[in-house]
C-alpha cells in the first residue's frame, strides 16, 4: 500500500466550509453540494490538518488521547486522509487543475 503525500503537501479545499460541536463536525464542500460529517476524532485529525501537521505528528496527538498502538493511529489517520482526499476535501498542493464548482456543473446540464 502506497503512503500518501507528506501531510504538510495538502491543502482544505477553497469551497469547504465548516460547523464543529463537541460531538464533531459537520463540513460543507459549496463546490460539490455536499455535506460530510466527522466524529470527534476525524475532527480533531481535521484540525491538525488545517495547522498543517504531519502524519506523525497527528498520531502523536491521538495517542496522548487514546491508548491505540501507534501503528493502528499511523494506519486509521492515513485511511482517513486519504478518504478526504478521495471526497476532494483536500488536495494535494501541486494540484492545479481547477474544478468546476457544483454550481457551474448544475448549469451545465441545461
């Protein structure tokens, strides 16, 4: 199984916008028009993610939360990284091709 890029190389997509409460959060992706909900702990990995944290330094973070061995933290954050970047939530920095807002798409059907 492939490791995805360095953490630090993405991205929160420009049309992501989000509500947290203690029982996680919810985020808006106004491009797509869709909605996703994260439960406390993808929260807290898409916080560190918006501070730009690297996978080790999330796992860190996890473990002083959770008594999971670091292997399965390394593993669950990446599965989880890779799911957001898969939902285009993020992106990886050096991705220029701009995507056509959900908006613009709608449009184009007509």
């Amino acid at each position: 199984m492939s490791e995805p890029a360095s953490i630090t190389d993405f991205t929160i997509a420009t049309g992501v916008r989000e509500t947290a409460s203690e029982d996680g959060a919810v985020l808006l992706d106004i491009e797509q028009g869709i909605c996703f909900s994260l439960n406390p702990v993808g929260l807290k990995i898409w916080e560190l993610l918006k501070k730009r944290h690297s996978l080790d330094q999330i796992a860190d973070a996890l473990g002083q939360e959770f008594s999971v061995p670091r292997t399965q933290l390394l593993l669950d954050a990446s599965e989880f990284i890779k799911a957001l970047e898969a939902k285009h939530l993020i992106r990886r920095t050096n991705d220029t091709l701009p995507r056509k807002s959900w908006f613009s798409r709608v449009l184009a059907r007509e």
